[in-house]
C-alpha cells in the first residue's frame, strides 16, 4: 500500500493526505516536527479549510513567538529551528486561502519572514538576490557551496502549482550545498511572490524566465557557468522539460516529477487541483484554462533537450499521471535516465514526499557525478 494510506485513520481526503506526507518529509531537514504536524492534523475536521487554516496559523504563531523569546536570549540556534518551523507551518495554513481572501497576502508575507528570520542561526551562506525579467524583479535566495569564493557548480531549485521558493530549502537545498554546489531558491511566473505581489501569472514558455536566472547566475564570481543545472518539481517537471529544450547553457535537467501536457497529465487527471491552476493562471472558469493550457505541453521539444536529463516519477502519483515520465523518455535523444518507483514502493507518490531523503540524495548525486563528467569552466 502506499505510504499515505498509513495516515488515512487521521486524514480522509487524499490531497490533505498528500500534503500531511508532503510536510513529513521535510522535517528531517528542519521543516517541522513529527509529532507537532500528527497533533495537530488529527485535531482538525474532515474537509473543514477553516479549521485548516487556524490549526497551522495557530501553531505557527505558537513557533514564531517562542523564536523571538529564545532569539532575545541569544539563542540564535534555537531560534533559528524554531523560525524554520514557523515559516514552513505559515505555508500549511496558506495551503488552502484563495488568493482573494484577505488572510492570504498576510499569510504568504509570514512565510517570507519567519525564513529571512531563521539565517541568524545558519552555518551556510545565504543571501537574497533579484532576478531581472521583463522589466521586474523577482526575488531568489542564492544558497553558496562555501564560504571561498571559487566557481562552484550551481543548481536552480524551482517548486509546482502550489509551491513557494521558501519551502525549497527543505526541499533539497541542503542536499545541494553538502555536496559542494551553489543552489538558487527562487520563484517565477504564477508562484510566490511574483503571483502575490506582482500578480504575475503562470506562462507556458517558461525556459524565458530560466534564461533570466541563467543570465543572473553568470554573472557572478562564485559560479561556474559551464555547470548550471536545472531542478523542477512537480509542475517545474513542465518548466524543466521547457528549460532543457531551449536553453542549452544548461548543463542538466532534472524532472522531479515530469509533466509532458498540463492539461492531460495534471489539470484533467486531478480535478482537485483546478481551483489552484485557474488561480495562478490568472483565469475565472474552466473553459478558459483549459483553452490556455492548450499551450503548456513538450510536444515537438523534447527531441531538442541535448544536456542530461534526469527523469523522477512514481506509479502511484494521483497528481501528476505517470504515464508523462515515460512519454518524456522516450522522445529524449539526450543521455538520459529514468528512475520510475513501483507501485506501493516508497517513492511512489507525487514528487516523491514519501520518500524525500532517499530520491533527494539520487537527485543530488546524479548532478555531482553529471558535474564531474562535464567540461570544466
């Protein structure tokens, strides 16, 4: 059985489900607690989003203001910890806030925040960056190797339909800088910040914003432009697949999820999710997504990807169909490796929460080996 039937007791509903297994995947690296996100999802009514919402606000609020105490008392590692878990708890409590709703910007900005307030304690260097795009900026956090300043390989870490580039630092950030590599966390089109306060929505030519953050990237002294690598998850599967075929500064691609047609594999085969794309895409009903979707799909441009590409899926993922990954392998030319979890396998849901440290370190250790084959800067 998969692994999120192992909490159906607590949750009923598959997507909470999904995202209570989503969660427990980060706390290994400081996105919550075990037993504080069990507490607190069994105490909240099937279906009820207000509840939702006040159980996580809650409990977040609760992790904010024991960081400010310790924080005051010189506890910079305590509250460091403690403002990781409140930033990724305020993204819990956002999860299912309409864009409209008047909680949500104050929600999302909290997310921000606690994170911004957590790099008191952190031994790695970080530092916000703005990447410059059709006459904007959006806003990144770029990870270093180390505290040299030698070029280092660089990976671009980018999330889905729901994601924010906070919660990408759980999300492998730190599987990257061990192993000696750059990572930028950062937002695009239809996420983040760019959607809340640029009202900026989702595009399906989304390799001109990975060209963007390419162009920043190559600016700097810490970064060896010949080993730039690419890592999309869930819905930035679909970026990933746009960004290998069109931006050949790449030097890997990574598609944590693949997504070959939005409209098929993600919008028509997990209606829940709809509400979500409509809003990011800026849109008001269902015609209208699904006559814009028209646009997001591969075909005719995975023949064209030539960097390696690396393609993660599972068999029981009820978000994204995985019938895409195979799609996707099989137009590749490029050198090219599919990692495929069998039916209740760990591993085998949507972006592979089920099994975060495991497919997390295969993802991370694909770009080294890839890095160390490549052609030095």
């Amino acid at each position: 059985m998969p692994a999120d039937s192992l909490i159906a007791h607590l949750v009923e509903n598959p997507s909470w489900r999904h995202q209570i297994v989503r969660i427990i995947g980060q706390v290994k690296y400081g996105g919550g607690d075990f037993f504080e996100i069990l507490k607190t999802v069994s105490q909240i009514k099937p279906a009820d989003k207000e509840e939702w919402y006040k159980s996580w606000n809650d409990l977040a609020h609760r992790k904010r203001e024991q960081a400010k105490s310790e924080l005051e008392q010189a506890h910079v590692y305590t509250a460091s910890s403690l403002f990781l878990k409140a930033s990724n708890y305020y993204r819990m409590a956002d999860f299912y806030l309409s864009l409209d709703d008047p909680r949500e910007l104050p929600t999302y900005d909290k997310i921000v925040n606690c994170f911004k307030n957590a790099w008191v304690g952190f031994d790695h260097p970080i530092q916000e960056i703005n990447i410059k795009f059709q006459g904007e900026s959006f806003p990144a956090y770029f990870l270093k190797s180390g505290k040299e300043t030698k070029r280092a390989p660089t990976v671009i870490l980018m999330g889905g339909a729901d994601s924010v580039k906070e919660e990408k630092y759980f999300g492998g950030a730190l599987s990257c800088i061990k192993r000696k590599m750059n990572c930028l966390l950062v937002d695009g089109p239809g996420q983040g910040f760019p959607l809340r306060h640029l009202k900026r929505y989702l595009i399906h030519d989304y390799e001109k914003f990975v060209s963007a953050v390419v162009d920043e990237l190559e600016k700097r002294e810490d970064v060896d432009s010949k080993k730039i690598a690419y890592v999309g998850t869930s819905l930035g599967g679909y970026f990933a697949g746009r960004a290998a075929a069109f931006e050949e500064r790449l030097a890997a691609v990574v598609m944590w999820g693949a997504c070959y047609d939005v409209l098929s594999d993600i919008y028509n085969y997990f209606p829940p999710i709809r509400e979500r794309i409509r809003a990011i895409l800026g849109v008001k009903n269902d015609d209208e997504a699904k006559e814009k979707l028209r646009e997001f799909n591969l075909s005719g441009l995975v023949e064209k990807i030539r960097c390696p590409l690396l393609i993660i899926h599972g068999e029981d993922d009820y978000i994204c169909s995985p019938t895409a990954a195979q799609k996707v392998f099989s137009q590749a030319k490029c050198e090219k490796k599919l990692v495929m979890y069998k039916k209740d396998e760990l591993g085998s849901l949507h972006s592979q929460h089920d099994n975060a440290d495991e497919v997390s370190s295969l993802v991370f250790d694909w770009l080294a080996d890839t890095f160390k084959n490549s052609i030095p800067n």
